[in-house]
C-alpha cells in the first residue's frame, strides 16, 4: 500500500497562533511554495507544537 491510500490528504501541522494571521482554518487546504515547486496540504491547527524560531 502506497503513501496515498494511506493517507489519502496529506495535512500539514500549524500553530493557531501561526495560522490565524494568515487565515488559515482547521481543514483549510493550503499551498506551499518554494524554490523547487507547489504542495498542497490540509491544516491541521495544533497547539502542542512550538511557535516560530
């Protein structure tokens, strides 16, 4: 079984206090850019995570 069927949305974990800013919601898909192309994920807010540097 390949990564896709198991998890079928792939998510991303935020901070609330990281996403609410950019208003991102629980569920939101989202895209992230860089230098070498686009993903989309599914938000995921967590609080158990740190924030920032």
């Amino acid at each position: 079984m390949g990564t896709r069927e198991q998890h079928p949305e792939p998510v991303i974990e935020l901070h609330p206090d990281t996403a609410q800013p950019l208003g991102i919601e629980e569920g939101d898909w989202i895209y992230i850019e860089t230098c070498r192309g686009v993903i989309r994920r599914r938000a995921r807010l967590v609080k158990e995570i740190g924030v920032g540097g």
